[in-house]
C-alpha cells in the first residue's frame, strides 16, 4: 500500500496497531508511531492516540504507554481504559487502581471495560471493600446487565475475596451463565476448601446442559482429592481420557495426579505420572507431595532426584517439605544434597519456609554446627526460625546452649510464642532449674499473654517432680483449667514413687482411676509406691483390686 504511495488514513493505523498489539511486535508498532507522528494524525484523531496507547500497553512496553496517555491533550474513557486494561494485564494492579481514582477524579465515567478490569484489579489486591464500591457503581450505571465477561469478573473478584456468599448471590442472578461463570465460582469454593460445595456445584453445572472444560475439571479434581471423593475423582478420570486432554493440558494432568495422591492412592498417582507425555514441575511436584504426605519418604525423595536428572527443581513449599523428610528420617546426606541445590538457586535460599526448613533438617540430624551457621546468615529471625534452632539443640540435650540463645532472641526483641516456652521450660526441668521455670512460666502467662497448655504443665509438673517439690506440683494440678491426662498421672505417680509420698501417690491414684479403671500402668505404680513404704497388705489388696477390674 504504502509502495504504491498510498498514505494510510486513521482507520487504517488504527487496525494495524490493533494487530501489532495482538501478535506483541513492540517494534512495528513504534515504526507505526512515528509515522502517524510525521502524518500530524495523533491529535487529530483520538482513536489513533488510543491504539498507540492500547499498543504499547499490551506489548509491556508501560512506562512508554504513560508517556503516550500524559503527552495526550484529548482524553476518552477509552483512552483511561487503554492504560488501566495494560496495568492490569501485566499485573501492576495497585498502579491501575490509583489510574481508576484519578479518572474519577477527572469527571471520566466507567464503561464495561473499566468495569471488569477493575473487578480483576480489586480481586488481586483483596480490595474488597473498593470491589463493593465499583460494584454498586456499575449496577447504577446498568453496566453489567447482559455483560456475562464483567459479571464473571465480579464473582471471581468476590471469591478471591473470600466473599463467597456475595460470589454466589451474583452467580444466581445471572441469566446467561457459560462455563467461565461456573468455573470462577466453583474454583473459588474449591480454593477456599469447600470442596463439597464445589462438587455439587459441579453436578448442578452438568444438569443445567453446560459442558465442563479443562480449567472445571482441575478445579473439580482438586476438590475430590480435598473431600477423599476418589469415586468420583475416577469418573472424572475416564472423560479426560475419552476426551483426549491429558496430552494437551499439563495443569489437568498434574490436577489428575494429585487427586490420586491426596485420596491415598499413590499407585494410580505414579501409574498416571508415568503415562504422562511430558513432566515438568507441577507433575513432579504434586507427586512428590503425595509422597511426603502419606509417609513415604523415601519415594518422595527418589522422585525429587529424577527431577533433577530432568533439570527441574521444585518450587520452595515442595522443597521445605523434601527437607522436613529428610529431618524425620535422620537423612543428612540427601538433605546437604538438597541444600547444594538450593545454593545454585541463590533466590530460594531466602525464602523464609525454605530457611527455616533447612535449619529443622540439620537440627534434627544432629547436625548443630550447621544448623547455627545458616540460623545466622538468615537476614530475618522470626521466632519460628528460633524455635528450629532451641528444638535441635533441646533433642541432643544441650539445655545450657538453650537457655542461652532464649536470653539472646529476647534480648534481639523477637517474643516467643507457646513452642518455644515448651522448649524452655523443658529445658529448666532437665536441669533442675526451679526458680527459673517458675519464672518463665509467669512471665509466659503474664508479659506475653499465652495460655499454658498441656505440654507447659507437663513441663512444670516434670521440673517439679524430678525435684522433689510435690507439695508445688499438687497445687498447680488443683488450679489446672483442664483435667490431667492418664499419661500427666502416671508421671506424676512415678515422682511419688522416687519421693516416697504414699499419701500424695494414693490421692493421684484416685484421680487416675476415674479416667481408666482399667490402666495397668496407674495400678502397677501405686502397688510400688505401698511396697517402698512398707503397706505390704495395701499392696496386696490393690493387686486383687487391679484383678477384678482389669477382668471386667
């Protein structure tokens, strides 16, 4: 056209920057600019300054985007549109949000594209209370009636939300539902954990006539795995397979195997993983996962060293997760090869979940030197990564180092949470430290306002009852808000056998017959405690007592 002389017009650039913006070509479209530059059409036509705009946005080009939309003397709705569709395309959402303001600001009123970029904006952001604005906005103005892709942008906003009852109030008002309507609100009870919700939601969308595609099915299989509805998971199973979508949809498959693995059937999860045509991190993920879930350590990391064979690397949660098996099974080696792995991935190595994971694992193997060295290269110490460290050293018996490094994660300001007062309190009950864990667990209830559990009074009554106060130990039961546990009475019975405190010894005897009447344990140490103080017909009688209710 343009060899032959011919000058394009405005409708002409228009549509071509409508196709450079379609297929990404930055480069012609920038061509193209600076030819309608030189025609002085940019001002002279507001839809060519709106392709231009429209252009670069979509071809990520945003900072030069700006330049086009501030350098514009004539703006449109179309024009703000332009701009905020990029923003939110490319997901600076809080950039298109403060866009949306300033062209409220302007006098600018929204269209149905605003609209449902907005939705998708707040939905992102959480903004939840910004969405419900719009929304009242744009049901004014009459901008979703008969707009089926702005409503389902307003349910998937509200389900991103955690809105689910406003989600499904909008959902049944819908005249015009297709399957992107069905699948944003079934995803969004299927992400939430309303897998049953999602399931029968489902079924409704299979009675109302409308084919289910491949982003329903992988929302659907996940809910089976979160309900164990392996059934229904194998059902939904067999139509991928009749519909051929395994080969074409990797998401699908990955969804596929991983409701086999989270039903328990890791089996069929390898089998479908095996006839897979191609793996990649998601598959190899969601098995490995299945794995470690069910206690088969050892699998999951076979699996994770074929990945790397693959040249994939999980993503940081699967890695924490690899970590924490090798911790559980004492697997040091594979755990430092782990690590070595991690290091190539210098991002990962300051994940927060993947730090704290790996600081577990050499804790756990014994492995403390280690543990301490990347406890301190970690650039944040949350309490969690402290708890880590104290429970490794607390597991080998270093209770001296303990209650050390509790004075310096005090004195670097972290607060400690229930764990680690469960750490420290054991720690003082190994080494006898009666003041100091009375202390502790004051200041536990009264500066940090936690509540004692069962495994702080487990540690209190132990500290007690290796020390010999049992008078001090007696008292705290009486002011407990929670009964003892048969295993809290025996322990408290076998420190009245070390002690020799029959009477004490017979009134936990009592308390621990009314939770079992049957329980060997209480019988055989209250049968110790008379023998050592020489009741040999009190040991006697309770020995005949034990026969007639054990025989009951």
């Amino acid at each position: 056209m343009q060899a032959r002389g011919v000058c394009p017009n405005p409708i002409t650039f228009s549509f071509v920057l409508k196709v450079c913006s379609n297929v990404g070509d930055l480069e012609m479209g920038e061509k193209l600019q600076t030819q309608i530059l030189r025609e002085h059409m940019f001002e002279q036509d507001i839809g060519i300054s709106n392709a231009v705009i429209d252009m670069y946005s979509r071809c990520g080009s945003l900072i030069k985007a700006r330049e086009v939309f501030n350098a514009v003397s004539k703006k449109n709705t179309a024009t703000w549109n332009a701009l905020i569709a990029g923003y939110c395309q490319h997901g600076h959402y809080e950039e298109a949000l403060g866009c949306f303001r300033q062209m409220q600001l302007e006098g600018f009123r929204m269209d149905e594209i605003t609209a449902s970029c907005m939705f998708k904006v707040c939905g992102n952001l959480r903004a939840l209370d910004e969405g419900n604005a719009i929304h009242l906005q744009a049901v004014k103005e009459g901008l979703l009636e008969g707009d089926v892709v702005g409503t389902n942008a307003l349910i998937d906003m509200y389900t991103k939300c955690n809105a689910l009852e406003e989600a499904q109030n909008v959902f049944d008002k819908l005249h015009d539902r297709n399957a992107v309507s069905w699948n944003v609100l079934i995803g969004g009870y299927s992400q939430k954990g309303y897998a049953n919700v999602a399931l029968e939601l489902f079924n409704q969308m299979q009675a109302a006539g409308c084919s289910p595609d491949a982003v329903t099915l992988a929302s659907v299989l996940t809910s089976c795995g979160s309900a164990g509805a392996l059934d229904q998971g194998q059902e939904i199973h067999m139509h991928i397979v009749k519909w051929n979508l395994l080969d074409t949809d990797i998401v699908l498959a990955g969804a596929l195997v991983d409701m086999y693995a989270q039903c328990g059937s890791l089996q069929k999860a390898q089998q479908v993983f095996d006839e897979l045509p191609l793996w990649n991190t998601v598959s190899w993920t969601v098995l490995i996962n299945g794995y470690v879930q069910h206690g088969h350590g050892e699998k999951a990391l076979n699996c994770f060293e074929k990945m790397n064979q693959d040249g994939l690397i999980p993503d940081a949660a699967t890695l924490a997760c690899l970590l924490r098996t090798c911790g559980h099974l004492g697997a040091a080696y594979k755990g430092e090869e782990i690590h070595a792995e991690i290091a190539k991935h210098q991002f990962l190595e300051n994940d927060m979940n993947v730090g704290l994971a790996l600081i577990n694992m050499y804790a756990k193997c014994g492995m403390l030197v280690q543990a301490q060295e990347f406890f301190e290269k970690l650039q944040v110490r949350d309490v969690m990564s402290w708890s880590a460290l104290l429970g490794g050293y607390s597991q080998v018996g270093k209770d001296e180092i303990v209650l050390e490094l509790f004075d310096k994660m005090i004195g670097e300001g972290v607060v400690p949470d229930s764990v680690v007062f469960t750490i420290i309190l054991n720690a003082c009950s190994h080494r006898g430290l009666i003041n100091e864990g009375q202390a502790l667990f004051e200041m536990m209830a009264k500066s940090f306002h936690i509540v004692p559990t069962e495994a702080h009074h487990t540690c209190m009554l132990d500290l007690f009852g290796r020390s010999g106060y049992l008078d001090k130990a007696a008292a705290m039961i009486e002011k407990m808000s929670y009964s003892m546990s048969s295993v809290m009475w025996e322990n408290f019975l076998g420190a009245c056998h070390k002690w020799g405190a029959w009477t004490l010894g017979r009134w936990a005897f009592e308390h621990a017959l009314g939770l079992d009447r049957k329980d060997s344990a209480i019988y055989a140490y209250m049968h110790n405690i008379y023998h050592s103080a020489s009741f040999g017909q009190a040991a006697a009688e309770l020995e005949f007592t034990e026969g007639r209710h054990i025989g009951e």
